[in-house]
C-alpha cells in the first residue's frame, strides 16, 4: 500500500466538488491536473494508475503557508505567557544556541508532517541550517521556499559572513535541482539588518531572480525606532533600500498606516497575516488587510514558527484571520470567508511565484480533499463559511502535492517515526542547554 | 463492540498521564472515579469490565461549554460576515421562523455528536422546544443544563406566556429524572425582558434552586441603551432585579466595566467569555478576564451558537480566548495556558453546578483522553501549552462521561446517521423557508 504514496502517477479522483459542482478529476502521471469535470470518471478510469474515492469531499488547492520558521516546532510550548523580549532573551535563544543541524532536520520534518496533515503544500521558511531543512523537505514531498536569516546586527564583518551563508544556501539548494524546492534572500528585520545588509539582499535577490523574505513592522516600537533613525516608518524605507518588489514577501505587517500600505500596493508586495502569533504576542494592532487588498498589495497568510502560535494548521490561522479582522477593524463584513480562502491558497502560491493554488487542467496537482461526513461541515449550506469558520485542517483526509499522494484517508507512511525523532530531538536539545555551563 | 458504548460499567484506563504522572485511572460501575495513580492498572485489572489502552494519552476533566444554543448548528455558514442586525433580521430570524421540533432535535444531536468528538461533556443551553433538545441530550448521554430563551419584549400579555413555558419546561425536565440534565431559567437579555419579567426569573430560579443563563453586556449599545434608560449599567440593573447570583451564568460581558465586574465578583457570578462570536461580530471589546477573576468572579468559557461561531471545539475557543485576552488588552501574560484550561474545565463545572471538572476519586468520570501521538502534542515540554495553544479537539481521542464511554479512539456509535439526519433537517428547513409566501 506504501507504494502508492510520494511518486507521480496518474490518478483519478472520483467523486468531489469544486466551486459545488460535483466532478471528477484525473491528475497525469507528469504531476499536473489533466481533467476536472463530471463524467471525467468515465472518460479516464482505465487510464488511471490510482483510483481515490472522494466520497463527496471538497477539492482545494493546497494551502501555502507564507511565513513561518518551521524548524522551531521542536521549541512548541517550551515557553508562553511572557513579555516578547524576556520570551526570546531567557527561553528562546539560549535554547538556540544549542542546536544542531539534526535539530534542524527533525524540526522540519515535524513541521512538514503537520503540514500535509492539515492540507498545506508549500510554505515560506526563515532560519538556519537550511540544508538540513531542504533535505526534510525533499523527504516530506512538499514545496518550500527556503532563506537563510540574514542578522548582521549592523557590524560590516558579520555582513560579510552573512551575505556568504545566504550565496552559500542558493548554490545548495541550486544544486538540489528539485523542482519542489527554492531558496529565498532572508533579510531578517530592519532592527537586525544594517541598510548596507538590506541593500545587497535587494540587489542580490535581483540579480538572482529569487524571492526576498522579510520581517516587516510587526511591534510598534519597530516603527517608532525607524521614524526616529531614519525620518520614516519601515515601508519606505524599506523602499529606499529596494527591499520592496513583486518579489518580496513582507511578514506580519500589523502597524502599517494606509500610505504604506499604498507603496506596497504599488511594488506589489505580498503582504503575510500571522494573526495568531500577533495575537499571543500583543502586537496591539492588526494588519490593515482592508487598506492593503485596496491598494492592490497580495494579502496571503502564515502561520508563524511553534514557538509563537503554536501550531501550522492554515484552516484555523485563517479563521483567527478573519475574525481579527472583522475584531480589530470594528466591522463583521471585513475579510469574509470567500476572500479568507483566497488569502490561505491562491495569494499564497502568488506570493511565493508558484504555478499553484488553484484547480486547472495544465496545473500542478496540489490538491487536498476536505470530507464533508464530518461535522464541521454539516449541514453545508455554504462551502467557504465551513472551510474557514468551522473546519480545521484535521478535516483534511488527503494531501496530493505535484502529483504524489502524501496523505490518503490521513494516513502518511512513517508518521509515527518522525513524532518519535522529533520528540526525542526536542528533548535532547533542552537537555543540552541545561546541561551547559552558565 | 457497539455494547461497550452508553453505559455505566467498571473501566480500567492504563496507560495515562495525569498533572505529568503517568497513572492508570478505575471507574467503577456506578459512574465515579474509583483510584488514579501509578499501579492502578495491577490491583484492578480483574475487576474491569472493560480496559482502555491510553497509549500514554492526556488524561483531563470533560470540557463544558457554558454558553450556546446547540440547535443552530442545523443554521451552521447560513449567514456569515454581516452587520448583527441584517445577519439576525434578514437572514436568522425568518429561518427560525420555520424551525420544527424535529429540528430542534436534530440540531441538538449534531452538537452533541461535535461536542463528544471535541471532548465536551457539559453544556449551557438556551433555545426554544427544549422538550426535543433533552430528548437529544438523553440519547447522546452528555450533560446539559436547558433553558427557554424567555423573551416578553416588554408586552404583560407575552410575558405570562413566557412565565408559563418556563415553568412547563422546569417540569418536563424534572419528570425526565435523568441526572445528567438540568433545567434554568433563560431571561435572554435586558433589551428583550422587561424588568418585570427579569424579577419573576430571578424569584422563580431562587425558589426553585435552579440556575439562570442570561446574556449580559455583550454590545456597546446594550450598555448605553441601559444608561439611557435605568440610570447604570447593565450589571447593577440586573441587580437591582435579583439576577445576579452564584447560580447565574452571564455570557458574553464583553463591555463590563470594572466597577460591573467587581459586582458579578462579589455575587458569585460565572462570566462565560465567548471569544470566537464576539471577535466575528465585532463587539469591539473582550470581555474583562483580569478584573472578574481580581474580584472573585468564576470566568468560564462558551462556544456561543454555530450560526455566529461556527463550531463547538471548546479547545479552539480556548486557544481564541487566550489569543484574545493578550491581544485586546495588550500584556501577553494575561490568560496564561493553566489558566485557559482552568476556564474550559473545572470553572466550567462550576458555573453550572456539576461536581465535575476534576479528576479526584469519588468526583463522577467525565474525563476525556488527548493523544499524545500526534503533532500538536510533539514535543511535550508543556502539557497546558499544547493543550491550549497547539492541539484543537480533534486530537481527544476517548470520551467518557458519568462512566459511560460516548466516544472509543474517535468512534462514536451512529455517528454518520446523525450527520445525514441533521444534513436533511437543515435542507428541508432552508427550503420549507424559501417556499413560504413571503
């Protein structure tokens, strides 16, 4: 039975709805979509290698989680409830300090296991030892776009270094020729990158046609320090450094004002909601998505590293998305369900330049069904309000990514050893850093 | 197997960990706790009718929801992301205009059904035709406390009727003799009961020594209305009309103001915080949790109904409640992880009177099993973290209430005849709507 997952074969679909029509959909042994429609089932059944029984569920595009740290699943719950810089100074980077490129491995592929749990097939990743990431990756079977987080804390020689580890990360994952797999330029805030820093992750993520990752404007005192060293808030300056493009993926985004909001509309920036970590971490203020989809900006969403949500389910992210929104912006109208969807699939392909999230014949097939003999979805009077107000990703029963089955009826081979290296990673690594001299 | 099911009978549950103790768990065939502790599992393994394997699951007190109305899940996505008034005037109240005592039935079935498979063991009703949401809460063997939603708008003649249902309600309940259900009295809010009809509840409860589960406060414009018309807000008008007391459940108070909540402290009040609703409606405020749990009141937690939520996961509303405790009152250390749990549990069990909430030898065997081998659990540095902040209901693998086990490693008995039965209810009702003159 293992031998049907994690490869591309043709596949037929029978038996699901998409936009609530009931269809078939065949997927070609070449990993794109090659039919969806009714009858389909009919037209394509001996052709297919697979035959997977819908049973009435909702097809999706999978999901794409825009901004998250995904090694830090091996720091889920190792501390809440604290003030952000106590929470990062005492827990999280002593903790840090102490791991390994293994950590790294085994963080990612717990993180990729819940992914493709709860419907995400690609995600956008900030952090270290991304090679190590990069080969979880290329284990799980899922997309990532993968940066190195660039921290020269303003110092020319920790510049140097760190432009060297991002060239270095691009030629790696280059060399990975895996079509699933891109590297990014990771500038990591503008309170830990020095503008000469920005400036060349700008240029060089030109040059190299790749995508920019960055932190942008997620505490007040991010942007009152920036209006007061640099005589305006971090989007144009951002600007003046050439972080800014179509390229660029700007995350978290809580305390633009509309101006900036234009210029990012303007660049075409795509802008990622984390609301779940905004919210645990008292940001005070949500991501003015209503000014930002006005301006033309692509509103997508993430989830956030563990350490700070605590978990990569994008169904229940883009719940808390739209009722922040409606919360914060005192209206129940904004970010209804519909456009909820939109942010958690089809803007998160765009955003990070995938040919995905959406369902079209010539399309790579990342698909997940969502089963409607589930509560969460009964009665379904309306598909979007389910999918995003009363579902979580646990109604997810099967992830396709670029053809290859990675989960069927919710079962992916070998779930039970990654939760076990994962655990015991995370158990070793706290055990280190108690273990260190003070 | 379907005979293991419903019924009271000797359990050994192996294999668990209580507060980080591994433990086994006995309950005896009366439906109470017998022993918890290490070596449990030696000295009564003969005497067990049936043994669980906990599979070193989580081993918690049954969540109770303390406010929802849980026929309107058959009005699950029917309405969403509107303005309160359009949603309830164009949309809920001309559907519950043609609801049937058989969907009230069915209604009530479904959330049972979401509530066993979320791991909720109690809850805190108020709808109408409640004769069929008992009938319901008998078959699905979880406890419910039931009350009429009493509704004079201000009419003498109304409110007689209201007195009566009230009393006929309190009457059916007690000739069902079932000690898993109870009966309250349901004043639904100070803008739709005049005070007289808030006076006779509040006689009535106390005579009856029964509880009350009112909303209080959950818009701004309750809060002015009231000033404009009684001179103070709503907490000491309700007051003034004998309302407040150890037995009332208040849900929502999203606009309590300190002086309001020092009030429901010193009556002993339950204040039922419904995050996901109020954020979804955008009330704008969140209910004040520092200043109810300063002044001794007893914070717990509700789903609110499934048309204005749009589940009953009390997990994910505990998360929301935490996220959104942080944020609106901008201190991340506000509703810590512990504290949540408290909330979803044994505060819970208290508001409604249930000697509950806890897992102590003696206390009846509500008690719910969350796997620990699954990704929201992995790593396990924090048992409360994970629970709160990672893990939604669907990781509750074993429900048990009063000693009966409803729910066995996710199967619960008729599961899928529930659904389609609801399914129909809520199409049948959707079109008996549209097919009616207007």
């Amino acid at each position: 039975m293992d031998d049907i997952f994690g490869r591309q074969q043709s596949i037929l679909i029978a038996d699901v709805k998409v936009d609530n029509n009931p269809v078939d959909i065949f997927v070609n042994d070449d990993g794109t979509i090659g039919a969806i429609g009714e009858g389909v089932r009919n037209e394509y059944r001996g052709e297919a290698d697979l035959v997977i029984d819908g049973n009435g569920a909702l097809a999706l595009p999978g999901l794409v989680n825009t901004h998250t740290h995904a090694a830090m699943s091996l720091l889920r719950g190792y501390a809440d409830d604290m003030i952000l810089q106590d929470w990062l100074s005492q827990k999280i980077w002593p903790l840090e300090a102490h791991l390994t490129p293994a950590d790294v491995y085994w963080g990612t592929k717990l993180s990729c296991l819940e992914m493709i749990k709860t419907g995400t097939v690609a995600f956008n990743d900030m952090y270290f030892m991304m090679e190590e990431a990069a080969k979880a990756v290329t284990e799980a079977g899922i997309r990532a776009t993968l940066s190195y987080g660039f921290i020269d804390l303003f110092d020319a020689g920790k510049r140097e270094a760190e432009c060297k580890a991002t060239e270095n990360l691009i030629r790696s994952i280059r060399s990975l020729n895996n079509p699933r797999i891109s590297a990014a330029v990771g500038p990591h805030a503008i309170y830990t990158v020095s503008p000469d820093g920005l400036k060349w992750c700008a240029e060089f993520a030109a040059q190299e046609k790749i995508g920019i990752h960055i932190h942008v404007s997620e505490t007040e005192k991010e942007v009152t320090d920036c209006v007061a060293q640099h005589g305006k808030p971090p989007a144009p300056y951002l600007d003046d450094c050439g972080i800014l493009t179509p390229r660029t993926v700007a995350a978290h985004c809580c305390w633009l004002d509309e101006a900036e909001c234009t210029l990012l509309g303007k660049r075409g920036v795509s802008a990622s909601h984390n609301p779940s970590s905004n919210m645990k971490l008292a940001t005070n203020r949500a991501m003015p998505y209503h000014w930002l989809s006005a301006a033309g900006a692509n509103p997508c969403l993430g989830t956030d590293g563990c350490a700070s949500n605590n978990n990569l389910d994008m169904f229940e992210e883009a719940k808390t998305a739209a009722l922040l929104q409606k919360f914060f912006w005192n209206d129940p109208t904004i970010l209804p369900a519909p456009d909820a969807l939109l942010m958690a699939a089809t803007n998160g392909a765009k955003a990070l330049g995938l040919p995905t999230g959406k369902l079209a014949v010539g399309a790579p097939a990342d698909i997940i069904l969502v089963s409607t003999k589930i509560s969460c979805n009964t009665p379904l009077h309306n598909t979007a309000s389910n999918l995003i107000y009363s579902c979580s990703g646990s109604a997810v029963e099967t992830t396709i990514c670029n053809g290859a089955v990675l989960m069927l009826e919710r079962e992916i081979p070998g779930e039970m050893e990654i939760l076990a290296g994962a655990a015991k990673a995370a158990a070793d690594l706290v055990k280190r850093a108690q273990d260190a001299p003070a």
